[in-house]
C-alpha cells in the first residue's frame, strides 16, 4: 500500500488549534502513516519557540536557577496543548526526568531535543497512532556524525512492523544513548530519511506557506509559488538564500527518487510545490522556475599577459586557496583574464590575500572589487528556449543596471549575474517582471 511520510513544521503544530487542523489532514488521507513532529513553534510574531526555550532553561539551570521553576513555562505550554485537546494524558513523569536529567548535565541537544519528543507523544495520543523514538531509529557515530547506513537500517527494520507511528524530529541518539540533534529546522531531515527507509511513495513537508515562491516576497509582490520544481533548480536557488526546507534534507528523498511536497497547514487544499527528480513537458510551463540571490560578494580581478599561455596559472592560484581552506564560488575567465568570485567574508578572514596570489600568479595587474551581489536565475525550461539571457540583459540593461560578471552553466539550468550590491533588489524584481508577468 502506497505511504506518505508528513512532516509537520513548529507553527503547525504551536497550539491545539494547530493539532486539530495536522489531525484533520492526516485523517482525511489513509497513506499518511508515519508522521514527523517539530516542536510547538511561535503562535504570535512575538512568541518563543519551544526549542528556544528549553535552549535557555537548560543554560540557566547550568548556571545555578532552580530548575523547577525554569521548566514551568515550557511544561505550561505542553499542558495547555494536552488540555485544550481533551487528552488524557498526564506528563508529569516525563517533566520529572527531563528536569533531573538537566540537573546532570546532560546536554544541550538532550535540552533542545525535548521539544520534538513531547510534541510527539502528544500528537501520537491524539492521533491513536505508536509512538517511536527517535532515539532509537536515528543514529549517529560516537564522534558525533550522523550515521547514514545504520539509521536507514534501524529505521526500516523499526517501521517495518508498525502500519503507522509518530516519530520526532530533529535528534536521534550516539551509541551510547547520547542525544544529538541535527543542525536548527532539522526535523525536515528527519522526515527525509524516515521517507527513504520506508520506501514513501511521497514525502509532504508541511508548513505555514503554500509552498516555494519564485522570488523572495520581501523584494516581489505577491510571487507566485512554484508548482514544480527538480531537485537540481531547488539546490540552486537554496544555494542562493532561497529556503523553505533545511537544505540538508533534500538529499535522502533525493538518492530515493521520491518527490516532496511542500504544502500549508492553513490552506491545505493549496497544491503547494512538487520538488520532483524530473519534470514532464507539461510541468514545465515556464522558462524561468524561480529566481534568487545573495549580497556579500567579491571579485578578485587578474590580468596577465600571455595568461593563455602560462601552464598552471590557475593551479597556482587554487593552490593557494586550498592551503588556506578559501572557498571560491566561481571564476569566469578570458584570454589574459581572470576574475574570482568570492564571499566577502572569505577576503575579510585572510588578510593579505592579494599579496600572496601576486607572489605566486606574478600578474600586470590584481585588484578586489568589493560590494557585488549575485542573482542566480534558474529554470529547466531554458534550455529550449532561445533569447532568454538576451531578455534578461536587455530588461536589465533597461533598468541601467550594470552587469559585473556572468556566468551560465553548461546545463544550462541556470544563469548567474553579478552586479553591484545597490541595484540588487531592483534586479530581482526586474527580472521578475521580464519572465513572470509577461
Ligand atoms: N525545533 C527545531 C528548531 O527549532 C527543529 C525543527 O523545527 O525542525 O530548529
């Protein structure tokens, strides 16, 4: 029978109202069987995540504060969850333990990992649904990284004998019992890799948006959500600031092949966005998906004579880079030129770059330009389609906006342009209008 692996967000699940709207959804589809809990998230702009809090308590107890009292706001929030759903179900027990085990130092991922845990005995009662921990399925290796092979392992053999079950998100357990939590939003990692052990049919991601939007709202008005997008143009426009899922947790489904679906609680007859590997004809019925970008850009520009010529230039420079631990993100180059594109962050953390690749490369003429900003356009529909850099140059160009650098992919899945970090947001809506609203 098909199954789909659900995963819940903080804001989905941040008050019984919330609960009510994940219980409808799971029940009003039998293939939702395994189910992915985040902690209560923020129910108002001003409120605090339960991860946060429990972040804070277990730093304050560490520091002398009476535990007891530090907990009670994170167990009031629980209660009036359990409470306000009509549960019979006392934590008392559970709230005991944690607070003991905060008095024994047992960590601050054991801390921050309490959320998910709660929430998913809470969801699993409500549901009438097993409840199985993380702890046990989720593994990692005794130096603290995730262990791939004997999670998949655990997880299959786990699931294999439950037709349905809530297991938390965000953390899993050292060999030794140790909690360990994945990086912040990892619960999305967590609904990855439970969809690849039990072989989903579909991994939905479900959220407070109605799914992945072409272009950052805070620059475009009202962008439009992407109906389907590859897991290729997804990474580039992560890889760019684009982010609804931890960027992570792509890749299990990815290896898998299964498609994720982003979808949002509040509005869930939204078909929200398909992350698929390949896309029919039919779903690719624009030829930009989306766009993104980034600000904090440098370009480190070199001019050398004969540079076409000189064997190992490049080597030399990269060389370099690797001795240092420089990470570059791309180096367009002419016939005596050469330009690398870097974060600016990365020139700041090694004073005297530019001396040192003058001592090894011996250019006419090295030079940093600061400042620059990069836009990453990304769409499998470009590929069949003639004209569209000549488009966007002409729609930029129009705007008066300059071009530093360009660089396409070979794949030609993406264009990316550098400009100066000013024109950046006029950039994206520029090229926003060119593609989306004509
Ligand atoms: N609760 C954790 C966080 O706030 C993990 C998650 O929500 O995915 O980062």
């Amino acid at each position: 029978m098909a199954k789909t692996v659900v995963k819940f967000g903080g804001s989905s699940l941040a008050d019984a109202q919330q609960f009510k709207k994940v219980a409808e959804i799971i029940k009003a589809d039998g293939k939702r069987r395994y189910i992915v809990p985040s902690a209560p998230g923020k129910r108002f702009g001003a409120d605090i995540k339960v991860t946060d809090m429990l972040y804070s308590c277990y730093d304050a107890v560490a520091e002398g504060a009476d535990p007891q009292k530090e907990f009670k706001p994170i167990a009031e929030r629980f209660g009036a969850i359990a409470k306000d759903l009509g549960l019979n179900l006392s934590l008392n027990e559970e709230y005991e333990t944690i607070i003991n085990n905060f008095k024994n130092n047992a960590g601050r991922d054991y801390a921050a990992s309490r959320g998910e845990y709660l929430n998913g005995i809470i969801l699993a009662k409500y549901l009438g649904f097993p409840f199985i921990d993380a702890a046990d399925g989720v593994k990692f290796r005794a130096n603290g990284d995730f262990d791939v092979d004997l999670t998949n392992a655990s997880l299959t053999s786990i699931l294999s004998k439950t037709r349905y079950a809530v297991i938390p998100g965000f953390y899993g357990a050292k060999p030794n019992g140790e909690i360990k939590t994945f990086s912040r939003g990892g619960s999305d990692f967590t609904g990855s890799i439970i969809a690849r052990a039990v072989k989903a049919d579909l991994y939905e991601n479900w959220t407070d948006v109605s799914g992945f939007l072409a272009a950052d709202p805070r620059i475009v008005d009202n962008p439009e959500v992407i109906k389907v997008i590859t897991y290729r143009e997804l990474r580039e426009l992560s890889y760019m600031g684009a982010t609804v899922l931890h960027e992570e947790a792509i890749f299990p489904v990815r290896t898998a092949g299964i498609p994720i679906n982003i979808k949002n609680t509040n509005d869930p007859l939204a078909p929200g966005t398909m992350i698929v590997p390949n896309a029919t004809e039919e779903e690719t019925t624009t030829v930009i998906t989306g766009i993104a970008g980034r600000k904090n850009f440098s370009v480190i520009s070199l001019e050398k004579d004969e540079m076409n010529n000189e064997i190992g230039f490049l080597r030399r420079i990269l060389t370099l880079f690797e001795a240092e631990g420089i990470n570059f993100e791309h180096i367009p180059s002419g016939i005596d030129t050469l330009s690398i594109v870097l974060c600016t962050d990365e020139i700041n953390k090694h004073p005297g770059l530019l001396e040192r690749i003058n001592e090894v490369a011996r250019p006419n003429h090295i030079e940093a330009e600061r400042g620059l900003a990069m836009i990453a356009v990304v769409g499998r529909g470009m590929k069949e389609k003639r004209g569209t850099a000549a488009r966007m140059f002409a729609a930029l160009s129009h705007a008066k906006i300059n071009i530093r650098m360009i660089d396409q992919g070979s794949s030609e899945l993406n264009i990316i342009i550098g400009i100066k970090e000013e024109d950046f947001e006029e950039a994206i809506k520029v090229i926003y209008n060119v593609f989306m609203l004509q």
